[in-house]
C-alpha cells in the first residue's frame, strides 16, 4: 500500500482503537480530548507520511504522537507555575503502564471502554451510539443507516452522551462480574451492527469492509472466552457472524459486481468459518432461552449448510423468522420473513407480507425494501410496477455496487418491456 492507503487504513482499523486506549490513560471524562488528538494524530500522518515515507511502526508513531498532544492539551489547560508536579507524574503515569492491572475483566481497551459506555445512567439509544463512533470508528450517516433514522438525530445523541459523560464523570472501569449481565445486551448489540455495517456498508465505495467484520467476529471472540461472558447469546452471536462472514468473499463478482446468495460460487465459502459457527451454535443451545440471536444464526445456518439455492430449507427459515418476530418485532426482520413467505408461498404472498408490516413507512427510504417489491412485481408478471420500484430503489442507493445492480436490473425490464 501507498503512504496514502496505509494512512487511511489507520484511519478506519487503528483509529478507534487508540482512542480506546487514551480514555484509559485519561479517563472518560477527556473522551473528546482523547478523539481530537487521534484525529489531529492522523491528519498529521496524512501530511507527513507521504513526504518522508511510512515509518516502521506506524502504530507505535499514532500512538507517540496522539499521547504527545494530549500532554500538550493538558499542559495548557494548568498553570505551569503552580502544576508542574502533577503535569510529570501524569507523564510518568503514562510511560508506566496503561490501565488498572488490578482489573479481572478484559485485557482489550476497545471491550473496557465499551461496557464504560453502556452505563446505566446514559440511554439505551444514546449507549449505542456512542460505542459505535467512539469505538467502532463509525461515522454518524454509518450510524444513522444502522437505525433508520437520520444522520441529525444521531449527532444529537452524540453530543448528549458525551456531555453526561462528563456530568457523571464515568469511571474507566468494567463493572464487577456480577453486573455485568445488566450491560452485556448492549455491549452484544453494537457488535452486532459493527458487523452488519461491515457486510453490507452504508456508504463509500466498497460493498463489503472485511476489517469491520473481522474486528466485530475478534470482540464476541473475547466475550464467549471470559467465564463472567461465556453465555449462550454470546455463543449465538458469534455463531451468526461466522455463518455469514463464510460468505463475504463471495458476495462479489472480480468486477465488484453485487452478486445476490443464489448467484454466488458457493464453492468460494470459508468452509472453516462454518464449521465454526456450526461450534458456537451447539454452544449456544446450552440454556434455557432463545436470544434473535439464535434465531438469526440458525436462519443462516440454512443458508450456508445448504448444497445450493435448490436445497435451502425455506420453510425452516420462514419458521424461524415467524419466532424472530414473535421474539422481538423488527420492520428489516419482516422484510426478510417476505423473502422467505415469497420463497414458499410464491410472490404474491410476498408481497402481501411487504404491505402487511406495520412500521413499513420506516422502511420507505430504504433501498432493500423497493428492491424486493420490483423483484416480486417482475415474478408477477407486472414490469412497468418493477421497473417504478427499482428506479426508487437506485434514486435512494448509496454505494456504487448496488447503484449497478439496479441499473442492471432497470435495463433488463425495460428491455423485456420493449
């Protein structure tokens, strides 16, 4: 990679990691201190790096770097005169060690500060957020897509989480074993949209971000191995993001064209991937309770056991959706429980489904959701109701891969139509 590539790379892979680390080094209070200096860190490696090459250890220069300006801020904000003593023992802190090794929680900074966000006191929706911008690296439009809701209201909730943050002056510390059941559903939630957002982006150039989703598949990892974390929704989880990262290297043609699940070289699947989700599944059916997880991850099981398109067991997905939503109503889940019904019952029962779920105006601006409409309408018979949808469709898709799937799809019915 070019020093340009490899700055970004840092940008996107490294970047929310460090800040991770700087909030144990500052404390939660100095969150926003600890993001500014990452990012002036990484404007520097942009003006720097190209000119004078990439150094050895690009991770170890962000971090000099992003520590160096963070004394800097510290130093300007106390009167040299008077708190000179205390500006060294924070240097010598720092040179020491990292965070309290009397912790027996987790090593990694990125899951610490992590259960630090899903404190009690901050809001289900405003915890969630936050770990994904903080920690994930996701940007708010990334977030936004990942609610169905808009890139304003994100940031709003941004900016009151980070002011509660302060306000509680949240300690840098995980809760005690006991506690943290109470934070672990959040905590299994942001990973569970970091992967998402990672198998399908939102936005940019690139369908696929394999660096999310390994990094997500990496933090379940972490959870399913610690005694006070190891439970069955955890092994679920991990068991969903195995079954379909089996898949990301297939969801793509040598072109970058998007290839739907039937249309996919099944041969190309990570056959070790599955077998570890198959693992984690029998993990997971350790217990008394059923997690979406669970169900989630058995629907993909269908997917990824099965020979080809031929052999999916429809019916055991469209089970399995009827209890997702009996378990937890979703408006994407029932759009994919119209896929299964149009698999088994045909595209006019599809359709039906589409028109029956109840929150369907939250999905108006989705792209997916006009996908599947003109999809069933071509199956109909009806290209000129098709070909309305997908022109929707490509008038609200963002990435480029998806935006030539539907002109494809768009060229097609109008040449059938002609």
């Amino acid at each position: 990679m070019n020093p340009t590539q490899v700055t970004e790379h840092f940008f996107r892979q490294e970047g929310a990691r460090l800040v991770a680390t700087l909030t144990a080094h500052l404390g939660t209070h100095q969150l926003q201190l600890a993001e500014d200096v990452v990012q002036e860190s990484l404007v520097r490696a942009l003006q720097t790096w190209p000119y004078r090459g990439v150094p050895d250890n690009p991770a170890a220069w962000l971090t000099r770097t992003a520590k160096n300006l963070a004394l800097d801020h510290l130093r300007r904000q106390q009167r040299w005169n008077t708190k000179q003593g205390s500006i060294a023992a924070e240097h010598e802190r720092w040179l020491s060690t990292s965070v309290d090794e009397t912790y027996d929680t987790f090593a990694d900074d990125t899951l610490r500060l992590m259960f630090v966000c899903f404190h009690p006191q901050l809001s289900v929706e405003a915890q969630t957020a936050l770990a994904l911008r903080t920690l994930c690296g996701l940007g708010p439009g990334e977030i936004a897509a990942a609610f169905l809701t808009s890139e304003s209201a994100i940031a709003k909730r941004l900016v009151r989480a980070r002011q509660l943050i302060r306000e509680l002056a949240l300690p840098f510390a995980v809760p005690e074993p006991a506690h943290l059941p109470e934070r672990l559903d959040g905590v299994l939630g942001t990973l569970y949209l970091l992967f998402n957002e990672g198998y399908k982006a939102s936005t940019g150039d690139r369908l696929v971000r394999e660096d999310l989703c390994h990094e997500a598949i990496r933090l379940v990892t972490l959870l399913t191995e610690h005694p006070a974390t190891q439970v069955p929704r955890a092994f679920a989880l991990l068991a969903l993001m195995f079954f379909n990262g089996a898949r990301l290297l297939a969801r793509t043609d040598d072109a970058g064209n998007l290839l739907r699940l039937h249309e996919q070289n099944r041969s190309a699947w990570d056959q070790s991937m599955i077998h570890r989700g198959i693992q984690c599944l029998g993990h997971a059916a350790q217990g008394d309770t059923i997690s979406e997880y669970h169900l989630e991850a058995g629907i993909a099981a269908c997917h990824s056991t099965a020979s080809d398109e031929a052999s999916t067991n429809w019916p055991r997905i469209l089970a399995l959706y009827d209890q997702l939503l009996n378990l937890k109503a979703s408006p994407v889940a029932a759009m994919n429980r119209a896929v299964a019904v149009a698999r088994v019952n045909g595209p006019k029962a599809g359709m039906e489904a589409l028109d029956a779920i109840k929150d369907r105006s939250r999905l108006e601006s989705y792209h997916l959701f006009h996908v599947i409409r003109g999809t069933f309408a071509a199956e109909l018979g009806n290209p000129l109701v098709a070909l309305t949808h997908f022109r929707q469709a490509g008038n609200l898709a963002t990435l480029p891969a998806e935006r030539d799937f539907i002109a494809r799809r768009i060229e097609q019915w109008e040449d059938d139509k002609t």
